[in-house]
C-alpha cells in the first residue's frame, strides 16, 4: 500500500482510486464515514515539490483555501498536514471538467453557455471583492457536478491582491489562456489576467477551439494582437461575440473589470 493511501486510511478515508496526477501532486477519489459521502482528496508531496512551491506557492494555496466559501467554488472540507511531508486538501467530489465535457458533446448552445459562464463569473466576482485572483483560470479547472452546477478549482497560483492596480510580475498559469503582458514578461495586473482567461473559456463554450494558435508561444503575443477569428462551422451570436472580443482585448486597461461583466447585457448574450 503506498503511503499516500496509507495515511488517508488512519484519518479515515477509504481511498477509492487515483482520478488525477500532476508532477508532484495526485487527486484521489475516497468514501468517507465522517462526511457520509464520496471526496476527492488532492495529496501534495512536498518532499517531490520545488522549494519555491512550498514556500510560495502552497502556503497561499492553503491560506485562500481555508477562507473561501461560494456555491460555484469547490468547497474543502479539510486541510491535513503529515509529518511525512504529505498535504491533503480533503474536498468535493465533480463529475467532470469544462475541458472534457466541451470534447464530449462539441460546441455548447447559447442558453447552456451563459448558464455556465454566468456561474463562473459570480465565482470570479467572488475572488475579486474579497482581492484574491486565481491567474490560472482553465477549462480544466471549471470542475461540474452531475448537474452540472460549475466549481472553480486549483489554486496553486492564486495569490491576495490588496487592490484593483495591484501589479504581479510572476510568470504563472498556462500559456493558451494566458494575456499577451504575460507572455511578454512584463508587469500585469493580475485581475486583467483572469479577465482574459475568460474570454479564452468562453470562446472554447462556444466553438470547441482555442481562440489563438499556441503551438508556438514566442509568437502567440502577435496572434492574439490579430484577434478572434472563429471556424465557419460555428455561428456565434453578436452579444457573445462582442464580449469575447472585449474579455480578449489585447491592451489590459481596455478589458472590463468583472463587476462590468456581470452587469453588462452581453452576458445574457441569447438572441
């Protein structure tokens, strides 16, 4: 039995299998008596992990964690810290992620994506007015029950912004829904870099592409300059095109701040 599985079971967890594994991190999915339902449980080895990651990184992970609360974040239930080096982020259990589900059934109907991106939205207002930015926004990390209510997750690279303007010059997140100040290496605001990766989601919704090629990142700045284009097989409407194309403005000061997303029209972008 491995030590993982070994010290879930004496804090009471009956490990089901493992559903997820990153470099120095898996996700298991677990019963438990105590809670009277299935889990999943994230398991950092700090002792595999870089020592940025641990003393960066992972205490404000935990730290957002353990003050967060909202129907679309994903709700934790416990924090455990070994003596052998293993964290245990102990949470809900989802069915899927956006990424999956956008492969499985192709491109989302309107009604279907306002339903989800609103929900997304009130997340990430959420994080805002209490200033945490996530800067790791994802398909992957918009997790959904079997009914599909969304479930924002994984803050590994979220961080406490004191303030609007508050600027962050780590490299962070993943390149295909990262800003082109980002990519560039310059000093970004990081509420304008969720913002974006918004956009990216949205556009992923609605076409089942990425906006902007990144096979290559060091020109990917110069193709998100260019604009959205969308593949002739899709139609979008022009609400939801016109957001897009604000979230994925390439100057971050003319990007809306996210209370302007949710009271803007667009966002009830049907026809």
């Amino acid at each position: 039995m491995s030590l993982e599985n070994s010290v879930l079971m004496t804090l009471g967890y009956k490990v089901e299998g493992t559903i997820g594994e990153g470099a120095y991190s898996k996700v298991k999915a677990v019963t438990s008596n105590k809670y009277r339902d299935r889990l999943a449980v994230k398991v950092l080895n700090k002792n595999r992990a870089p020592l940025r990651f641990v003393s960066k990184f992972l205490p404000r992970e935990l730290a957002i964690l353990r003050n967060i609360h909202h129907p679309h974040v994903v709700e934790v239930f416990e924090l455990v810290e070994a003596s052998c080096g293993l964290q245990f982020i102990v949470m809900e259990l989802c069915h899927t992620d956006l990424l999956r589900l956008v492969k499985e059934t192709g491109p989302f109907s309107t009604s279907k994506a306002q339903r989800i991106f609103a929900e997304i939205v009130s997340a990430l207002q959420y994080l805002h007015d209490n200033n945490i930015v996530h800067r790791d926004l994802k398909c992957e990390n918009v997790l959904l029950t079997e009914d599909h209510s969304t479930k924002l997750t994984d803050f590994g690279f979220g961080k406490h912004s004191v303030s609007p303007g508050d600027i962050c010059a780590t490299y962070c997140g993943s390149a295909a829904y990262a800003p082109p100040e980002v990519l560039l290496g310059t000093p970004y605001d990081p509420r304008k870099y969720d913002i974006w990766s918004l956009g990216v989601i949205l556009y992923i919704m609605v076409t089942c592409k990425m906006p902007f090629d990144d096979s290559n990142i060091s020109k990917l700045p110069e193709i998100q300059q260019l604009g959205v284009k969308y593949p002739s097989t899709v139609s979008v409407n022009e609400k939801c095109h016109s957001l897009i194309k604000d979230l994925l403005h390439f100057s971050p000061s003319a990007r809306p701040d996210i209370h302007s997303v949710s009271k803007s029209s667009c966002l009830s972008f049907n026809i």
